[in-house]
C-alpha cells in the first residue's frame, strides 16, 4: 500500500485525515477558551478596558478561525467526496485561516512583550527584540498568505515555499522562548529572602514556564512535521491548534492572578506583621533602582499588568487616591480592585 502523501489516490490518513484531527484538537481548545473567557469576564470585571478588549479581540480571532477550518474540512471531505482532483487544490479557507492564527500570536506575544517591558525596569532594546521577532513572524505569515492564496494553488506548488512556513514556527517559538526565558530569569534575581515561603517564588517561576511552554512545543511539532514530513498534511494539524494554544495561554494566566494573589496575602501578611509587628500596616516596600522586585505583592503586581499596577510601581509600593478610601490608603476592598476583581 503506498504511503498517505499529498499524490493522487494515495491514503487519506496522513493528510486529509491530519486536517480532521487538527479540527478535533482546535474545537476541544475551543470550548476550553469558552469557558475561560466566561470565567474572566465574569470575575474580572474591574479590569481595565484594554485588557477586557484583548481577550475580546482574540475570542472573535479564534471563532473566525474555527469556522475557516470546519469549512476546509467540510470542502474536502464533503462537498468533494471522492473527487480526488479536488484534494490537491488549497481552498481559499485552507490559506486565510493563518491570519487569525498570526494576529492571535502577534497580540497575545506584544502583551508578554509588554509584561516584560515593565517587570525588566522598562528595557527599550530587550523589549524591542521581542517586538522585532513578532514582527518578522508576522511578516512571514503575510507573505505566506498572499502567495499561497495568488500563486501557488496546489499543494504540490505550495511545497515550494515551505521556507516561509519553517521561518513562521522558527520566529514563532524564538519569540516565546526569550519572553519566558526574561520573564523566569527577572522573577529568580526577586529578592526571594523576603518571602515566608520561598516555595513560592518557584511556583510562579514555574507557572510562567507552563504559560509558554504549550505553544513552544505545538510550533516546534509543526516545524518537525514541515522538515521531515513534507508530502504530508501533518503540519496543519499542529498549526491548527497553535491560535487556541495562545489564546488560552492568555486567559490561564489572567485568569490565574485570584489564585496567586490568595497565596501573596498570605505570604505578604507573614512577611509585613514579622518585620513591623503591625498587621495593619499599608505601607509596601518600593521596587529597587536596580529594578529587582522587593516583595511577594511586586512580584504579583508585575505579573498582572493591570493600570493599577502600574500606579502602584509610579507611586513608589502606594496608590495615588484616586480610588475611595482615601490617599494612599489600601484598604480591602480597593486591594481587589487595584488586581481586578469583582
């Protein structure tokens, strides 16, 4: 029997029936990106605009990818049901649906980018690295479009640029893999001493890492499958999968700041009442010139992003006032609006 390749009566599995088990993958994540922007709209209600707008955005990103990839499938495996000249065309939907994919990694990869801007002390040239990694990602994948929707409407044509597509999950991976790297290396210089529990600080430099570590692995399968399986559709089912991977990527770590921030409480609480012997103390230490954070609620602060946190970084540990309670006061109600709670 002769291998599933993209050529004329040979097997399905490895090509049309990759594209099926990508669709399966993507809908399953799907549901799992439901659920969680449900969860987040419904806890996070005082986050700022610009947040609640990005996981809008991705959401309506991501629904436009999936109904491009069901309609693929359904071309090929329904409406050309046993027309076998029809599986060696790209349809239009096959082509599009990595604009969604890009622009759902480039949004989601500026937010990191712009999470590492801030708990980096605001590094121009490392954050600009990021960017320009984004950037040449999502230039690549434009490229790849146009010429895939222009000139190269076969399968067997579009090998030919499959260059693009390995530069895609190469630039791809590169960027996620610097962001965590920044992101894991600026919380273990953190001044860990001042926790009660160091434990702690390991916890989060490991939920950091599983926040990248899923669409890291996807764009590397997918940049195996390109290499060392070129005649087949294997690929796509990875790259199908990768949009939703950062979308939930996003959502899990936003999503995840009420249970971090029940951890810093407490930990924070132990750490002020030993060193001040006064629970109600309100006042929190300052982030070092040397921009090394200083205390667990630094450490939450910079992983949240919100613009509360920024005022808490400009105010030197306090809130301006501008929330009831009074200049500088931290009471426990605006404790849960500074992180976004409801």
């Amino acid at each position: 029997m002769p291998s599933a390749t993209l050529q004329p009566g040979a097997p399905l599995d490895n090509t049309m029936g990759a594209l099926y088990l990508g669709v399966v993958g993507s809908a399953i994540l799907y549901g799992i990106s439901l659920l969680q922007t449900v969860l987040y709209f419904t806890r996070y209600r005082r986050d700022p605009v610009y947040l609640k707008a990005l996981v809008f955005v991705t959401l309506i990103l991501e629904t436009l990818h999936m109904i491009l990839i069901m309609h693929a499938v359904y071309y090929y495996l329904i409406t050309n049901y046993y027309k076998t000249s029809e599986l060696q065309v790209v349809v239009w939907s096959v082509a599009i649906e990595a604009v969604p994919t890009g622009l759902t990694a480039a949004l989601v990869q500026s937010f990191y980018a712009f999470r590492v801007y801030r708990i980096s002390a605001k590094d121009v040239r490392l954050t600009g690295v990021i960017l320009l990694l984004v950037g040449a990602t999502s230039a690549c994948g434009t490229a790849w479009v146009i010429l895939a929707l222009s000139k190269y409407p076969s399968y067997d044509r579009l090998r030919t640029i499959s260059p693009l597509a390995i530069s895609i999950n190469a630039l791809s991976t590169s960027a996620d893999v610097v962001i965590t790297a920044t992101l894991c290396y600026m919380l273990h210089k953190s001044r860990a001493q001042s926790l009660a529990d160091e434990s702690f600080l390991s916890r989060l430099i490991l939920f950091t890492i599983n926040t990248g570590l899923m669409t890291s692995l996807c764009a590397v399968a997918a940049l195996i499958s390109i290499v060392f399986s070129p005649n087949t559709l294997i690929y796509a089912s990875f790259y199908f999968c990768v949009g939703r991977l950062y979308t939930n990527a996003l959502l899990a770590s936003l999503n995840a700041r009420s249970v971090i921030r029940g951890h810093i409480r407490d930990v924070d609480s132990n750490f002020h009442n030993h060193n001040n012997g006064n629970s109600n103390n309100n006042s929190y230490p300052t982030i070092g010139r040397s921009g090394v954070l200083t205390a667990p609620v630094d450490i939450v602060a910079a992983t949240e992003l919100a613009d509360l946190e920024a005022e808490f970084y400009e105010n030197g540990g306090g809130y301006s006032g501008k929330r009831k309670g009074g200049r500088g006061q931290l009471a426990s109600d605006e404790r849960s609006s500074a992180f976004g709670e409801s």
